[in-house]
C-alpha cells in the first residue's frame, strides 16, 4: 500500500512571535530547524523510504525538507516545488499580531477568519502584497488571479489541481511519497482526500514537524492516518 507522508514546517520566525505569515517568507528559528531534524529522524527510524518530495516556495518549508531528507539519508530523490503548496493567503491579515487583531477586531471575527472554511479575510494591500506581486517566483500567476486572501476553501481549490495533474501523476509511477509545506495547504489535501467535512477539517491540526504517515487506497484517498512520534 502506497504512502504519503505529510510533514508541516518547523516553528517559523513569525510562528514564535505570534503573527498571521501566509505568503512572507519568514524563517525557521533555532526550535523550527530542530524539529525539522527530528521529524528527519522519525521518518529515518520508521524506514520510510520516498520516490519523490513536494514542497512550496516558502523557504520554511523547503529548509524543512531539506532537514529530513538529509537526516534519512535521502537528499537524492527528486524534489518539486511550486506556489500551489504554499500556505493559506492570509490577505490583509499578513504581518498582524494575533493577540492585537483579536483585541481589535474580537476573538469570534477573528476565530472566523482564521478557521471558518469558506471566511476570507480582509483583502491584501499594501507592502507585503507590493512585494509579493513582484516577486518573480510568482511570474506565472496572472495578475487578476494573484490571491488577496484566502479561506480554507479557496486553498484547496488552488491545491486540487496539482494534487491531481502532478503529485497522482507521479503516484501511479509507484512508490511513497513526502511533501513538506504549511498548516492549511496540508488540511486542504487532507479534506480532499478523506471524507471530513467542513466543521471536522476546521478543527483538524497540524503540529510543526511532526509527520503524519497516510495510507493510500487505490484511488489516492487516504484510508488510515498515524502520526509519527
């Protein structure tokens, strides 16, 4: 039975201090970069051994990969990367302490923006959005379609298509497969691959570094999840 293990990044600058990250590159901290290590080990101990790696273009989650494959031995295998992984688009949001936006706005507008499933946040303008749009890794998005926020949902409909035209592609070729990315990238293939619905995947976490190994049925549905620990 085929494998697919996914891993979220380790603790990120902007996770320790608290604030909405969506597509700003912020780094690993000292714990991020040790917790990518050991999620290395833990898949080195089980014997997992991959065909292919995913991850986004965000360099917390790429330094996460790199930790694992390195620590198990597996810095060999090829590697794709691309923007459909990336995190949740947190729109006007990015930047924002959590604390200070829930004593602004209040804890239930904000808990909806943040883990409502179809809730989009305040709209991106300004300096990180600026940014962002000029970035050139992010030249093959069409201006009109360049996010400005996004929910839960709009990050699995932008995650389904490479879901199914790259990673199941490379699937049917065999093996077991790693991808290394973000907390709602992650849910998204999660709720598109098993039978939660929208309130259950809503509530559905993903601790930093740590690998969540899943079962694979003949239709790439996932048929049983375990973490590693």
């Amino acid at each position: 039975m085929q494998k697919l293990v996914l891993v979220r990044h380790g603790q990120s600058q902007w996770n320790l201090e608290n604030r909405f990250t969506g597509w700003v590159d912020a780094p690993l901290t000292e714990k991020g970069e040790q917790e990518a290590l050991r999620a290395g080990e833990l898949i080195k101990d089980s014997g997992l051994l991959f065909s292919r790696a995913y991850t986004s273009y965000l360099q917390r989650a790429i330094l996460t990969l790199w930790s694992i494959l390195q620590v198990s031995d597996q810095m060999w295998i090829p590697v794709a990367k691309h923007w459909r992984l990336n995190e949740r688009h947190y729109g006007g949001l990015q930047g924002l302490n959590k604390q200070e936006t829930k004593d602004k706005y209040g804890e239930e507008q904000v808990f909806q923006w943040r883990r409502s499933y179809a809730t989009l946040p305040p709209e991106a303008s300004g300096e990180f959005q600026e940014q962002q749009l000029k970035d050139r890794r992010y030249q093959e998005i069409p201006a009109a379609e360049f996010p400005k926020g996004e929910g839960l949902k709009q990050t699995l409909d932008r995650v389904q298509p490479y879901w199914e035209q790259t990673i199941v592609k490379d699937l049917k070729g065999g093996g077991d497969v790693l991808i290394a990315a973000h907390g709602n990238s992650l849910r998204a293939l999660v709720k598109l691959l098993t039978d939660m619905d929208e309130t259950e995947i809503t509530k559905f976490e993903f601790a930093t570094g740590v690998p969540l190994v899943c079962e694979l049925s003949s239709d790439f549905k996932i048929s049983q999840m375990d973490w590693l620990k």
